[in-house]
C-alpha cells in the first residue's frame, strides 16, 4: 500500500463489494435467485468454495509463521465479539430495548460483525494477500465466540449440539492450511490440485457477496425493517460508531505484528453479520430485532467503511 489513501480513494475501493450485493438483491427480487436456489448456492459457497479459498491464502501466508501470531490472531476475533456482545447489551436500553429478550437478540445479532465476505474484499486491494491471511485466522476467535458464549446469549442455554457447530468446513480448511503453512509442506501439494483449489477460492467472493445480497433481500420482504427506528438507529450508532473506536483504540495501545492490526483495523469497521439472524430465529431470539440491527448497518457501511479505514491509517501513522 503506498501513499495514504483518501476518504473518495476507499470509497471506491470497497464500492464492488455493494455492486455485487446489489445484484444479489435484484436477483432474488426478480427470481433469477429462487429460494431453492439460495439454499443450493450457499451450501456450495460454504463447502466447497470458500474452503478452497481460505486454505489457498492460509496455506501460503508467510506473516503467520511470525511466532505467536496465530494465537494472538484467534484471541483478537474471539475478545473482539465478547466486546461486540457487552456494548450492545449494555446499549440496548438506550434505543427502547428494555425487555431481556429484546437485550439478548440486539447483543447476539450486533456483537458479531461481517467478518468474511465484506472483510475480505476490502482488505485484499488495501492490505494484500498477506494481511488477509492473518483475517482469515482472526475469524477463528469469531467463530468459536458466536457458537459457544453467542449461542448462550441468544438462546440462553449451552449444549453439545453448540459445539458440534463450530466444526465447519470452513474452520476445517483454516485448520489443515495452519500446519500445512507452518511445517512448509505447501510445495509438496501436486499443482494440479492447488490450482483447483485456488480456481475454487476465486469463485467464493463474488458468489458469496450476490447470496449476501439476496439473503438481505429476503429478509427485508419479510418484515419491513425500518417501522421501529430506534431499533436501527441504536445498531448503526453501536456498530458503526461506537465499536470501531473502542476496537481500533484497543489496538493503539496493544503492541502487535503489523499484519495483525491491519486485520484488525479491517475487522472493527465491518457491520454486522448476515448469518446472526438466521441463528437467532433457529435458538428462539427475536427475529424482528435481529432483522432491524443487521440490515441497516450493513446499507449505511457503505460510507462508514472508508471512512474508520482512513481514520485508522492515520491513527496508526501507516504511508
């Protein structure tokens, strides 16, 4: 990355991401995207494409042979959402949300963020394949705080079946890619099954972020999203405001590995995550809440993004 980069630069940096949302949207609002066929092209994203992309970047990402990086990597992902999951409750009455269900499904939904398919796309042209690896890891810790304290909050109970979540195809693929890297094995993958993968990964962004956009889609037809504002006044204030000054104040004053606090400056911009809602109607949370916390924040990110982006870099003094 050379020259500090402004405010009109990042904005267009990130803007494919909302195009390809965009389409998505369309797409299932004119039924080029069926529900059926929602389902079918997220279970191929999930299993088999962004696997293939994230053991591709993981597997060859020299930044996370720095020692300790990995584990300072997780831990990042993993506080970064417990934070997420604290603001948000302990906001909620302050936007009308004074009952403890209304609490519970504003923290789960708000406290975990957008951390692959946005984070990825605005990191890479910013940061490179290197930083982007050491994100992939950092969505470990948000993985492992969504399905076991998450899961707590929304549902209000923890089980085995929690766990047995975690493991998922995308955390199996980050998991083999780490010692893989680490013990230099990379070379010894045939080429033709390396290219395979990495022809796999180039599909999962693009085909993820249109799925983003038509799940968004389907969700605002459902139920009309902006008929309780404080709802989503009180997210956008939170996630786009509030938590991207906690987290990138947090990293000013913690020493880490420059790959690490690029992935994290990335990560505490995002807004929140798509996949919250389908949890919180699956553990018995508040739909309605959760739909009026993610849609919002994910729309108003479009300015927000490149925005904290250059206020971190100044922040940070990078060039």
């Amino acid at each position: 990355m050379s020259g500090l980069l402004g405010f009109t630069d990042l904005f267009f940096a990130i803007l494919p991401v909302f195009f390809m949302l965009g389409a998505g949207g369309i797409a299932r609002r004119i039924d080029w995207i069926t529900n059926a066929g929602e389902k079918t092209l997220l279970k191929l994203v999930v299993n088999i494409l962004y696997p293939s992309f994230l053991f591709s970047v993981v597997s060859k990402n020299e930044s996370l042979r720095t020692e300790g990086l990995i584990v300072s990597a997780v831990l990042t992902g993993f506080v970064f959402v417990m934070i997420g999951y604290a603001v948000f409750y302990g906001m909620a009455p302050l936007f009308g949300m004074k009952r403890n269900d209304e609490r519970r499904s504003f923290s789960f939904t708000g406290g975990i963020y957008n951390y692959g398919y946005f984070a990825i796309p605005v990191c890479e042209p910013l940061f490179g394949m290197n930083t982007t690896g050491v994100l992939l890891v950092v969505s470990v810790g948000v993985e492992l705080a969504m399905w076991s304290v998450g899961v707590l909050i929304i549902s209000g109970e923890f089980n085995r079946n929690s766990l047995k979540r975690i493991i998922s195809p995308p955390l199996m693929a980050i998991i083999l890619a780490i010692p893989v890297n680490l013990l230099g094995l990379t070379e010894m993958i045939p080429g033709f099954l390396t290219e395979s993968l990495e022809l796999f990964g180039r599909c999962a962004i693009p085909i993820g972020l249109i799925m983003i956009g038509a799940t968004i889609a389907d969700l605002m037809s459902r139920e009309p999203i902006f008929t309780r504002p404080s709802v989503a006044i009180g997210a956008c204030i939170t996630r786009l405001a509030v938590m991207p000054l906690i987290l990138m104040s947090v990293y000013l004053l913690i020493p880490a590995p420059q790959p690490l606090r690029e992935a994290a400056l990335v990560h505490a911009t995002m807004p929140c995550g798509v996949f919250p809602v389908v949890l919180a109607s699956v553990y018995g949370g508040r739909t309605d809440i959760a739909l009026r916390t993610v849609v919002p924040t994910c729309l108003l990110s479009l300015v927000t993004i490149p925005l904290w982006i250059q206020v971190g870099l100044i922040w940070n003094g990078w060039n």
